[in-house]
C-alpha cells in the first residue's frame, strides 16, 4: 500500500514535471521575440500585431494594407565603425588599384591606398562619392550583381572578423518573421545603395528585391552581342534618405506604412510619414550599449541619432529601442 | 420485367447524361482561359505556366522568381481613341477652366475648350505635357488619387459609353488570374502615369500599388498643419517607355521578368529583356479585329505597332497575339 501509493505519488509528479516542462517549452516556442526582453518596446509590437490582424478587432487591418518599413544600416545591421558599404567600396578600390595607376598620387584614393582611410575621407562627401562612382559604376547591373556577392560572401567585419551579414541584429530578424508570419510584407528602406543590397537581403532578412528601396545611381540600356545590359553611370539617380524616404515610399510601394523602424535623423521623415489616424508602430534604435555593441547619438557622424530626433520621438509617442535594456542578445553569434 | 429493364435503362441513360453534364462543366471549370481560342497563343501561356510551376520539370522555377510584366495601355485595357489618361486630363481642363480665363486664348487650351482636341494636340508632346502639368500637377498625392478616383467611379467611354474600368480585356484579366493562381508576381510596366493607374488596379486587375511601375513626375515633401504631404511638382521625374521599361524594371523591381506582354514599339525593350536562358513567355497583342474593337499598326500614332517591331516579333520568336483570331471575346459586356 505505501509502496503503492509513493509509485503514484512518484508518476504524479513526473507527470506534473513534465507537464510543466512541456508548458514552459510551448511558451519559449510561442514567444515569437524571444531576444527581447520584456518591455515597452516588446510590448508596442505584440500589442500593435495583435490590434492589426485579430478579425474581431475594431482596428482590424486586411492584410494588402499591412506595410512595414525598415531603415538598414544601424536598423537591421550594424554601421560600425562605418557603412559596411563604404568598407566593401574600400576594398574595391583596393582590388582595382594595379589598374589605376594614377591613384597613387591622387585623392582620396592615394590616402586609401596607404590605409589612410580618415585622411581620404576628409574630403567629405566629395571624396565618398568619387569613390562610390569608381567603385559601383562602369560595369552591369548583372556584374557588379556578381562582385557584391563574392564580397559578402567572403569578406570580414574588421573588428568582430565575422561575415558582415552576421552582423544583423538578432531581434529585428524576430520582427521581420513575426510581422511576415502575420502578414505583413517588409520593405527596406535604406540611404544605401539598392543594388548593394538586393544580392543578399533575400536569404538574410526574408526581403525579395522588389521589396527593396536605396540610393540608386542611372542606370542606361545598351544591347550587345550577347543580349541587352543595364550599364551603370557614374551619375547619381535618387537619394533615399530623409525627405527622399517618404518620395522612394509612395514612388515605389504606393502606401503609406503602418510601422517603421529606424534608427538615426535619416529617418525622421519615414517615420513621420506613418498615418496617425490608425494604430501605427514608429521605433527608434538606439545605440547605447557600448559593451556589446556600440554607444553612439548626437556626436556621431553617421547613424546620428541627435538630440532633435530624441526630442521629437518624445514628443509624437514614437518608442526607442534601448539596444542595452530591450535586447537580450544582439547579434545571433553570441552565447546565450 | 420489361417496364423494370425500361427503368433500369432510362436510369442508367440519365446517369449517362449527368454524368456528361457533370464532365462538361468540369472540363469548362478547369479551363483557366475560356475567352481563348485554342491556337498557338493560348497553348503558348500554358505550356509556359505547366512548364515552369511543375516540380517535376526540369525547368521549373521557384516561385519567388516568377515574375510577369504587363503593358496596360493597349495590352489590359483599350487605348482608342486616345490613350485614357488623356481623355482623363481633357475632363481635368474643362473642370478647372473657370479658375483659369486666360486659358480662353491660351493653346492648347482655347482649342480643348471649344472642343477642337485635334488642334489642341497639334502642337505635340510639348502641348500634351502643358496639359498634362496643370491637371496632374500642383495638388497633394491624396489630393490626385482621390481626383482619378471620382474620374474612374462615373467617366464614360466616349463612344461606348462604358465605364473605362469596363474597358479591359477579359483574356488578359483571365491570364492575370491563371498566372496569379501559379505562383507568379503580376507587374504593370506602362508608359502611362504611375499615380493615374494606382487608384484601381487592385480592385479591376488584382495588381496592388506596389507592383505598378509607370511614368513619375516629381514630388516634394512638406510639413502641414494637418501632418505632412507629398506635393506633385510640375516636373518629370522618369518616363517609364521604351529603353525606361526595363531600367524601371530593374530600379523597382530588381528581377528580370519571365513572361512580358506589350502591344507596341514602347514594349520592345521589355520583351527583350526577358532573359533567354530558361522558359519565357513573349507576347504582343495585336489590334486587327476592327469589328469588335479597333485595327490598327504601323499608321497610328499612339500603341503604334511597326513593321519593324513585328519582324522583330518574326525573328526572335515572340507570339503575337491577334485579337481577332486568338480572343473569343474582347470585353466582358459582351454577350457570350
């Protein structure tokens, strides 16, 4: 009898132990953020999830009209210690040096060459675009489709020396699958260039090409002896940056989106541009986590995030992301 | 017995005879284009849809790169007597002409007024885009969308006297349908405005904003009182013909397509730049049936189909589609 009774004694509680370890698995698998601790941010994203697509919600949003935005730089990955697309143009310039003699002794490349890479881009914006158009023009689409690949295949962030699409952020890779999961279709919305982009955005965020905006330089149409191309000019085309978010938004979505994650002054229009007459989700990335990744606001100079943006984002409601308080893990390398 | 025989066959005759019944309108329901005559374009789309959807073929293609691009102007829907957007912005002079007197004997808007179209259209492109300007530009984006909204909601066809959305082709519907069905992506690559399109291609053609690439004119943005708007500036911004239909292509979205219809000397580049390495679909609607819509080629001055585009057609294997011969009806009013 009492050998009887512990053996149910026994299975009663290794069921209940395995019934508790049962529900405490669904809920790890349920929890569609799992690298965000819980928060306000964490909270504005469920609740705005399930506003939007719960069918007996007053605020129910048909899914064609589900839009979400995303910056890419500072937003999806990181833009440490500077633009991994001005990095990739560096070792263009690199690779293309035994057939520019002449840079040797002309800059910004002569500074380049020799790593000098603050004093050749001293010359500022002049110096970066004389760089962008030797380094993304004068080739195809299709061929420099090819060279962008080869190099994000290969090359090395130059202080983590890990593959540069392992430097996306672990929790917006959540958002994207979470809002994707509920019917959202996710655009990038990026000063970057949009052909730097497109190659790889598919397999790393889930985001096809056409869903893609950027900076874009001309491009013109020639045919050859093998078929028509695309030459890319060495001539500037659109700007997405800024006031440039909105205009690249309605000339190629032709929406207004309900959310829009950004991180810096480059996207204060994209978020303004979010309609405030139904429920909406505007975040900021702020990077303040000089431990495991990088502090960074008004003093930068890229991804600046300044004291004007804060202040506004106070003011309209808009969430920040407090990278050192909201996220558990940041990139999806780390232990955990 | 006799009588039980008789019974036995009258209901063995009406199984017969439902069950035919029942195949028949089966056979009907599986046809996905049953506004086509059988002939080498409709086996055409439908060889090129088994072809690349089947897992089992060898040239099957993931669905992610099954992209379609469409003309609209002469292609989806009619464009006689004249291209619509410029019936659209004929309706826009006469609207506006009270807040304009100088308009009485300003060209091309004095002729417009007293209904002279062809005079007003004499002076060419430079008095199309005069018009073009001052009814399209100068308002808000929501401000236009809503004017090309109560536009299409109630302007007649003027010699029909249909509704324009009225106006398209319903083979061509039926294609969107089957190749939606399959797994493609239906874009819009037209000549025409991008805003002008935008209003109703979701609900006529099951094309959402976001893939319909057309002519831009600039936009600038501004911060009202009411929150901010996109201005439409009375500059433009891209023409999306010709060599512009594949560098639209490739600004928007980023792919190549495998199946292009056009039905002009403006698609040429587009049909071109459908790559020739795997299954493709290349056609050109033709306008020879001047008994249920229009005929008309190398002599007309819009959706102009030259010689020189159908020996093209000839030489690299593009179909041709003739309307009269390949369309069992045009319109869906038409009684069938």
């Amino acid at each position: 009898m009492r050998f009887g009774r512990d053996v149910y004694r026994a299975c009663h509680l290794i069921g209940l132990i395995a019934g508790l370890a049962w529900a405490t698995q669904a809920l790890a698998q349920t929890d569609p953020l799992p690298s965000w601790n819980d928060g306000p941010a964490k909270r504005a994203i469920v609740a705005f999830v399930n506003i939007t697509t719960d069918t007996a919600s007053p605020k129910f949003v048909p899914p064609a009209e589900r839009i979400a935005t995303f910056d890419n730089d500072g937003t999806l990955w990181a833009e440490q210690p500077m633009y991994f697309q001005l990095l990739f143009a560096l070792d263009r310039v690199k690779a293309l040096a035994p057939q520019h003699p002449e840079w040797k002794s002309k800059e910004p490349f002569a500074s380049l060459l020799k790593g000098d890479v603050n004093k050749a881009l001293a010359g500022g914006e002049k110096a970066i675009a004389e760089i962008v158009m030797v380094t993304h023009a004068g080739m195809t689409t299709e061929q420099f489709e090819g060279i962008v690949k080869d190099w994000i295949a290969t090359a090395k962030h130059p202080t983590t020396g890990k593959l540069f699409t392992d430097m996306v952020y672990q929790p917006m890779l959540e958002v994207l699958a979470y809002l994707r999961a509920n019917g959202f279709k996710n655009f990038i919305i990026s000063g970057g260039g949009i052909e730097f982009m497109r190659p790889w955005t598919e397999s790393v965020y889930g985001i096809p090409p056409e869903q893609v905006v950027g900076s874009r330089i001309k491009t013109s149409y020639q045919t050859t002896a093998d078929g028509p191309v695309l030459m890319r000019e060495a001539e500037v085309d659109f700007i997405d940056d800024k006031t440039g978010k909105p205009v690249g938004i309605n000339a190629i979505i032709g929406r207004r989106p309900m959310a829009a994650f950004g991180n810096s002054d480059g996207d204060l229009q994209m978020l303004e541009w979010v309609p405030t007459d139904r429920p909406r989700l505007r975040m900021l990335v702020h990077h303040d986590d000089a431990t495991r990744e990088y502090a960074y606001g008004a003093e930068s100079h890229i991804g600046t995030f300044s004291d004007a943006l804060m202040a506004q984002a106070r003011a309209d409601g808009w969430t920040v992301i407090s990278m050192k308080n909201d996220w558990k893990r940041i990139f999806g390398f780390e232990s955990h």
